[in-house]
C-alpha cells in the first residue's frame, strides 16, 4: 500500500483540481470540501444539498466512537457550493454516482477518480486521505496550531497529528503545551517498573551500535546517508528540550 501524502505545493494542488474538474464537476466539488473543511471522505458522500449549501459549519461524527466535531465551512467555499448547488433537488444527494441514478458516489469511485487524476500528473501518494491530510497540513503551516487538528482530527496525541501530515514535530511548543495532568501522568508512567530508564537504555543501545558500525566498510553511501538524517533531527530535539522550561 502506497503512503498517501498531503499536497504542499500550492501549483501542484492548482493543477489537481483541474484535472478532477476535467474528469466532472462533481469530483472537484467534493476535493474542494475535503481540502476546505478537513472532513473525511465518507462524511462528504453522506451529504445532501440541503446539509451543506448555505451553512457556515457542519457538524459531523467521527472515529470508532462517534466523536461529534465542528468543521467550518470558510466563504469562499460556501460560495463555490452555493454556485454547484444552485437550483439542484435539497434532498438529492450532492455528490451523486451517476446523473441517472439518485445514488450518492461510492467511496471506490471518489479513490479511483483521485488516483487517475494522481496518475496523469506522476502523483502516487493519492488516496481517499489526500484532501484532510492536504486540509490539515495547510493548515498547520497557516497557524502552527498542532492542537487544533489533534482535536479536530480525533487523533491520541500531538505526536501522531504530525506523522498524519508528514511533518517533524515542534518538540518546543509540544513541551510548553503539556498539561499539569500529562505531566503527573508522564512522571508516573516513566517511573513505573523503570520505564523511562529501559527507553533511555534501548536509546543508548541503538546509538552505540550505530557508532560501531560508523567504521564497517561494508556500509554504502544510502547507509550514512541514513544516520546523518538521524543524527539532524535527534540533535534538533535535544536542542529544543534543553532550551524549553
């Protein structure tokens, strides 16, 4: 299973769009709602023109719980839903599967209509997660609020929102952001059973076997290429935990 990764460049996403409106409005206008929204492709499917046209935000349930979450719904998007929606059936489906049937658009025709737009571009990180996971990391950079799509998203923690949008995490603003409760709930969890110092030692284990294979011959250039990467993005981290109070 190919890695299904966000958009970041502002050209590529222009470009498609294009391509979803070539193949028919309808993939356009459900792509635009996933990008401008955040909401999550079986959640778009649901919708009919009376649920979305005209609103400011929508209410959806998401995750294995039903989790109720706000998505709003920024005026540029409204108008371009307005416009697709203008004199269209309220109780008909909005994005439907065939102009002949009343029946919403299935998952697999939204995945397969991404990826044959992906395809004619050379994109092969486009699935049914590319416009929330495009949504989230736009959004992230606008705001730096990693917060924000934890909740929004559902997500456990801050740690995974971040591998969600293919990004390295803001260990300073992770730290400053940590609650009185996750810190009580952080110092019992790495003390119990030795925990935090197990993890420090497998740590310490890795690096030294790292360090001993620093001088193998056998080792290519990809192999350094690995551990330098490695070594960047650990001394990033402890940078910022020695900085942050």
């Amino acid at each position: 299973m190919n890695w299904v990764a966000p958009i970041k460049d502002e050209e590529t996403l222009k470009k498609f769009k294009e391509k979803l409106r070539e193949m028919d409005d309808k993939y356009y206008i459900m792509f635009e709602i996933g990008v401008g929204t955040g909401l999550q492709l079986q959640e778009i499917l649901k919708f009919k023109n009376k649920d979305i046209r005209d609103k400011e935000s929508i209410e959806a349930c998401i995750g294995t719980k039903n989790i109720k979450r706000t998505f709003i719904i920024p005026p540029e998007l409204q108008e371009i839903i307005h416009n697709y929606t203008e004199g269209k059936d309220p109780d008909a489906y909005l994005i439907l599967g065939h102009a002949s049937s009343p029946a919403a658009l299935s998952r697999e025709q939204a995945y397969r209509a991404f990826k044959s737009a992906g395809k004619s571009m050379g994109l092969t990180s486009i699935g049914a997660q590319t416009m929330r996971k495009t949504f989230a990391w736009r959004y992230y950079k606008a705001t730096g609020d990693i917060y924000y799509l934890q909740n929004l998203l559902n997500h456990a923690s801050p740690s995974i929102t971040y591998r969600y949008i293919g990004e390295k995490p803001n260990v300073e603003v992770y730290l400053r952001k940590m609650t009185p409760e996750e810190n009580e709930r952080s110092r019992y969890l790495l003390y119990k059973n030795g925990n935090g110092k197990k993890r420090i030692e497998a740590l310490s284990k890795v690096l030294s076997e790292i360090m001993e294979e620093m001088d193998n011959p056998l080792n290519n250039d990809a192999y350094y290429g690995k551990v330098d990467c490695l070594l960047k993005e650990m001394e990033e981290l402890v940078a910022n935990f020695k900085h942050t109070k």
